[in-house]
C-alpha cells in the first residue's frame, strides 16, 4: 500500500526527530555529541599550550588542553611527532587534559595531538596537529616523578627555603651578604614579639544569602587580621629562629601555630567560594610554621599540627579536582594552591598523601600555570595581583628546588618576570594601572616590590634589575604583609650596575600590555605611557579598558583610571564602574561600554616599535563592543621627550555617536572651542588638543555615577578621593571616525611647544623641535578614511644621526 503525501510528510518528521534526539557518530567512530574537542576556548578554561608555531627555549614544553567530554568518562592520548612524520613520544591513556614528556626533545620543528578515547579504547575525536619549534640547546625540563622529588627531600627539619644541612653556611652570610636583610627581618620579629593570639573568626555567623555585606565586611577584617598576625608575625618569628636559634622567637612563633588547631577546615577555615581566604592563608603560613619550629615541637604537638596539614592539604587537593583546574585553571585563588601543595609535600614528605599532592601540583605548575601570565612575563590580573602571586609563590618554587633540585624558576616566564615590573612600575608612581588596585601608588607596595625583584636580580644575576631597584622610594610605612623577606633568601652578591644599551619601550603580547618611556632610567623626569589591549579580557580582577592608557610624568599621574576597589570585592561601586569602561581612558559607543566578565571580549596588540626617540603601539578592541563595531584600532606614539599621540580608527555597521573619555586626579581647564583640554598634577602638566572628522563637545564632573557605600552603609572606611572625569562627545553620528589627540607634557616651567596645522583635505600636520631635533607628524583625518594616504606618517630627524620614521599602516 502506498502511503499517501500526508503519510509521507509524517514519516519524515518522524525520521527527523529521530535523527535529532540520536546522537551522531563522527569520522572517528565516536559520539559526536557528547565527546569532541571544543572549537573554541571554555569560559574560565586552560590556554592550549604550546601555542602553534610558538618557539620554545625549554625542553620538553608542558602540554595542555582541553577536555573533550565528560571528567572520569573520557581519557586522552598526547602523540609528538618530527617533521617527517615520525612518532617521538606518545603518552600513556591519560585521565586529565595536561602531560608532560619524560624526556628532552632534540631541537627542530615538531607537531603535536591529542587523542580522546571514549570507554577506554573507542577513538572519539582527535585534535588537530599543531606545530612547535625547539631552539638550540635547550634548557631540560622533563617531568620527574613525584616519588623521585619526595625521595630527594632531606629526613631532617627545616626542610624549605633553608635546608638543615645548609644551615651553617647561611647563617655565616648573615654578618656580610645577607646582613641587610637579616637586619630588617630582625625588625619585624622584634614588632611581632608583642602580638596577642588571634580569636578565631566568626563571621560565618552572618547568614550568606541575607546578611552578604556584613559578613563580607568581617571576612574582610578577618583576613587582613590573620595576614598581620601570621604572615607578618608568625612567620618572621619563626625564620629568626631557623637562623638565628634564639628560643623567644620560636617560642612566639608556636603559641601562634599552635593557636589555629581548633580552626575547622569544614567551618570557618574552608575554602568556601568567596569566603576562603582563612583557609588560602593557614594554607599559606602552617606548613612553613610546622617546618620552622619542628624541633620545639612536642610529639603530641607535632601529630596535631601534622593532622592539621594533612586535613589542609586534602581540602586544597579535593578543590582543584571538585573545580578541575587543570582543564579551568581561570579560577584566581585557586592558582595559589599547586604551590602551597608544594610546601605541603616538601614539610610532610614522609606522609602517604604527599605523593597525590606532589603529581598534582607539579603537573599543574609544569603546564597551565601560570594561567594569567604571558611566555613574555607579563601578568594579565595587573601589577597589584603580579606583585601578590610572586611572592605567593616565590616560597614553594625555592622550597621545591632547594629540596630537590628541581628548578622551575627555568620556565620562559619566570626568566621574563623582572622586565614586566621594571618597565610596568613608575618607581614614583601615583597609580598602579591596569586592574584591581590600580589606583594605587607604589609606595604602599615598595616594600614587596624591592623584595621581589631582589630575588629575581640575585636569582638570575641581573645587575641592571640590582640597580633599578634603587630608583624605588620606600617610605617606611608598616605593610600588613610580610613585604621584605624574599631579601634574605640568597646572598646579595650582585653589583648593580646602570643599563647601557637599555630600550626604552617594552611590549608584553602575551598579556597586551605595552609600557613607554622617555627616560626609564629617570624616574623623576619621566613620561610615561601604558597601554592595554588584553587578550584576557575582562575577566578576574581585569577590567573592561581594552585600548586604554594612563600617562604619569615623573610618578604624577595625569591620565589615570577611574575609581578603586571599595569598599569591598564585588560591591556595586566596584561592578558597576570600577570595573567598567566609563571608569578608564578608552571609548564609549552609542553610551555604552565594553562588555565586562566575558573572557571572549577581549582586545590584543596588533603592532609595536621602538626606536630611539619614537615608541609606538597600536591595539584592537572591536570584539570588546559586541556587534556595535567592525573594526577598532587606537595607535599611542610616544615622541621623547614630551608629545603624546592618540589615534583612534573606528568603523560601525551603522552611524554611531563616539565618547572619548579620560579621568584626572585634579579639575581639567576645557576650552571646548579651542577643543583642547589642560591636566594638571602638582608641578606637571599636559595640554590636550582633539581633533575628529567633526567637533566635538566637552563635559566634565567629579561625581560619582555609582554612590561608593551602595549596599554598604556600616563601612566606616573613608570613601575614595572625587576625580574628574572629562567626556569628548561627538556631535553627530557617522560609521566612520578617526580622533586624534595630542598631548603635550611637562613640568616646572618646561612645557613643550608644537605646531599645528589642518589641510582641507583633512590632513593633520603636527611639527615640534626638541633642541636642535626636528618632528614633523602627518595624521590622515579625511572624510574619506578610503582614501589611498596612509592614516600616520611621523619622522623624526636628530641633529646627528639616522632620521627615525614610522608609517601606519
């Protein structure tokens, strides 16, 4: 019987509900719908490392990737091959996305995959070959096991940063190449002889849902309390009893350990998500405690500490599993822990658990970590959490190596770390852009900074770090933390040493962030230009600010980022503008901002130059807007000494309007007719001048869009500072628009002076001298940005010497 049309259409619809709710089989013979590699990167995931066609210095790199199912359901072969096709290495059936060779890779071109199994043995899906070069002579970094690394860990205590063994040698140092250092950390233990007991918390008293901000607010003390007490405290006490044998000070020392028994690792020393920073900093400071103060612990006093750790370090070991970092390592605070798991296996080496510690942590430091860091050094979180994280791990890393001989420090970022600092930080500086906690000065982070950065010069025997660390001003003040103790732990034998041939522009493309300079090696006198164009996007404590600046002269910030981090992580104040585009020196399309805490919309640098007299950087943020843009570049020139150049290139699928914005410490002097602009910051100054394809107009206030105590009424704390914030609109709307501005900046009565000059053909001409030196600066402002002139042309030709010439593009 023939079935009829209606019959037919039925059947077919039936067929295809069919065919939708069954899950296909790929090429591969695998489930399609439940095992494949994703496309693009996961919310929070792992940045597939090596990156294709990325050359590596180390031998062989860490792998890692991301799942391709279901955690537990799918398992995982890496394959190495040569150029000719050959198989060098193929791993074993692996459970997680990360492995790491056990053996050197020779240098030459090499490809990597990685399988997925499903049930074990079925081929699911298989990644693409990419490519990855090994340079010449390597530095050897295979995996070791964790059995061979807790082998190698000496049976007596103190076991890190100051091996027992090692002991007689250091303590001679203490007079001649550490005495500086010793002195200050005698100092502090000195203070924290007088330090009462911390009373266990108890703000988990307020409830989570209906009293958040209370509760936040004690957590907040709470923490700050507990880094007082112990990081500043029951640590430094501990160490001048490893060095120094005085029995007051390990004496103190215990009675503060001993005080965190009775703290429960399932209460109020969690690691409850927004709640655990008790338990991140016990984490942080019991293992080195225990370590430090072993030999006057008693046998009952030394199995409660020691359950305590165990207990500590099995939560750390069963969050990192719970919230699978090795396939989402974007979670913050969960960076610290592989290395506190470090210090946990090194102090309990003996114990069973030290074994899953150890494979953990040294599997996720040997390949996603650092998550937030560049190969090039940089730190994408921004200089306060780089200034946090190194000395979060600088302990554990030295620990693993003076133990073991195990020497991560070799990773490419390690090595790049120092330059990030050095060129990132204005040793003056009023601000620290970009990030949370940018709008704070250096001076309440010097300490941590000049401690940090000394390992680093001593570590890698860089005297040009050795001498800038001198530039910096330490003011004195008492840091909550610990700021100084990285000083002491190698000997000070490095004479600094001014730079030669020292370029004076830095760009960091694994983070997007470029710095430049007039001068470095002139922090008071120095104009400064950072710029920010992140592939991270505005993600953990990054804001929405792709393609935005802050300029400093001599440390005095005259184009800052807007508002802080107050009162609280998380408040309205910070959400709703700190974090957001209308609180940074970038751009608003059709009155509105970036999209912010989306990974995806993010910018990248897409060009960088130095050149003795010229730095220039250009970045592009169109992802940034959603679908509001087609494209958008910003390109900043730095023109030594003293002009600023800032071009913004935008296209829109539809007319837009187009706000320019840029916040200062001090009130702005606005000559909208003129359409320039004058900030000024003590003795220095700079002069704005905004040109576009039409006028623009001029606004500015020093309110606040978002009231700082929103939600938050019972903080006693001082609200921030009011800033200015000056708004550049258009006056009409257009799909196309290119904005320049041109700042001119100086100080103490030494202010430059340029020439200006518009063409009817919408050509800019900018001409300056600087001495006997001539600038001549084309910017191509047409109605027609089609048009066959380039957008810039600048040249600059010295009394003596080669003409410097940038073109764009």
């Amino acid at each position: 019987m023939k079935a009829s049309c209606p019959d037919t259409l039925l059947l077919a619809l039936l067929f295809g509900i069919l065919c939708l709710n069954t899950p296909r089989t790929n090429a591969l013979g695998g489930n399609e719908s439940a095992i494949k590699f994703p496309r693009e990167r996961p919310a929070d995931a792992n940045f597939n490392r090596p990156r294709p066609g990325e050359t590596l210095d180390i031998s062989p790199p860490g792998f890692c990737w991301w799942r391709a199912g279901e955690r537990g359901k799918v398992l995982y072969r890496l394959r190495i091959k040569e150029q000719n096709g050959k198989v060098v290495y193929a791993s074993s059936l692996l459970q997680d996305p990360v492995h790491v060779p056990d053996r050197v890779l020779p240098p030459g071109t090499y490809t990597w995959t990685v399988s997925a199994f499903a049930d074990g043995e079925q081929l699911a899906d298989e990644l693409r070959p990419r490519a990855f070069s090994i340079s010449k002579d390597p530095i050897p970094m295979p995996w070791v096991a964790p059995e061979e690394l807790l082998r190698r860990v000496p049976t007596e205590h103190p076991r890190l940063l100051f091996p027992k063994a090692k002991l007689p040698e250091i303590r001679k140092t203490l007079a001649t190449t550490r005495k500086s250092a010793f002195e200050e950390l005698q100092g502090v233990a000195d203070e924290a002889l007088a330090l009462e007991l911390m009373r266990k918390p108890d703000f988990d008293k307020y409830d989570r849902e209906t009293q958040y901000a209370v509760r936040r607010v004690a957590y907040r003390e709470a923490y700050r309390q507990f880094t007082r007490i112990y990081q500043r405290g029951m640590l430094p006490m501990a160490l001048m009893y490893v060095l120094g044998g005085e029995r007051e000070y390990g004496e103190a020392a215990k009675a503060h350990l001993l005080n965190l028994l009775d703290w429960e690792t399932d209460g109020i020393a969690s690691l409850e998500s927004s709640f655990d920073e008790i338990g991140l900093r016990i984490a942080r400071t019991a293992a080195q405690g225990y370590d430090w103060l072993y030999d006057l612990l008693s046998d009952e006093e030394r199995e409660a500490v020691k359950q305590m750790l165990i207990a500590h370090g099995n939560q750390m070991l069963g969050r990192l599993n719970e919230r699978d970092f090795l396939n989402f390592s974007g979670y913050s605070h969960d960076g610290r822990l592989p290395g506190y798991l470090v210090e946990f296996s090194i102090a309990l080496a003996e114990e069973p658990e030290a074994r899953a510690w150890m494979d953990y942590a040294m599997r996720a430091l040997m390949t996603v970590f650092p998550h937030w860091a560049g190969e090039d050094g940089g730190w994408a979180e921004g200089i306060n959490y780089a200034l946090s994280y190194s000395d979060r791990f600088i302990t554990p890393l030295q620990s693993l190596y003076a133990a073991t001989g195990c020497d991560l420090w070799q990773k490419p970022f390690f090595r790049k770390f120092r330059y990030f600092l050095m060129y990132t930080v204005a040793p003056r500086g009023e601000i620290l852009p970009f990030g949370d906690g940018e709008h704070r000065g250096i001076a309440e982070r010097a300490d941590e900074l000049v401690s940090i950065l000394q390992f680093h010069a001593l570590r890698y025997g860089d005297p040009t770090i050795r001498w800038w660390i001198g530039l910096v001003e330490r003011d004195g003040r008492e840091p909550e933390r610990l700021g100084g103790m990285h000083r002491i732990l190698l000997p000070d034998t490095v004479v600094p040493k001014p730079p030669g041939d020292f370029p004076p522009d830095r760009a960091f493309f694994g983070i997007g962030w470029a710095a430049l300079h007039s001068n470095p090696a002139d922090p008071d006198a120095d104009l400064m230009v950072m710029f920010k164009s992140s592939p991270f996007g505005p993600v953990s404590h990054s804001h929405a600010d792709q393609n935005s600046f802050a300029i400093m002269k001599g440390g005095k910030a005259l184009a800052i980022p807007g508002g802080e981090r107050y009162p609280q992580h998380g408040s309205p104040f910070h959400q709703e503008y700190t974090q957001q585009t209308i609180a940074h020196n970038a751009l608003l399309i059709n009155g509105k901002g970036q999209i912010n805490r989306d990974g995806s919309a993010n910018g990248r640098l897409v060009d960088f130059k130095s050149l003795p007299h010229l730095g220039y950087v250009a970045g592009e943020a169109q992802k940034c807007y959603g679908d509001l843009l087609n494209s958008y570049v910003r390109h900043v020139v730095l023109i030594r000494p003293a002009l600023v150049l800032i071009v913004d290139d935008l296209e829109a699928p539809e007319p837009i309007e187009v706000q320019w914005l840029m916040h200062a410490k001090e009130r702005l002097v606005l000559d909208e007719r003129a359409q320039k602009f004058v900030a000024r910051r003590g003795d220095a100054r700079m002069t704005g001048c905004l040109l576009g394809n039409a006028p623009l107009s001029f606004g500015q206030t020093n309110e606040w869009p978002v009231a700082p105590k929103k939600d938050y009424p019972m903080v006693t704390a001082e609200e921030p500072a009011r800033q200015w914030h000056f708004n550049a609109k258009t006056t009409e709307r257009r799909s196309k628009w290119r904005i320049a501005a041109i700042l001119a900046v100086g100080e103490k009565g030494d202010f430059p002076d340029y020439e200006l000059h518009q063409t009817t053909e919408g050509i800019v001409e900018v001409g300056a001298s600087f001495g006997e030196d001539r600038l001549i600066a084309r910017i191509n402002l047409a109605e027609d940005p089609d048009n066959a002139k380039r957008l810039m042309e600048i040249r600059y030709k010295p009394a003596k010497g080669r003409t410097e010439t940038i073109r764009i593009p």
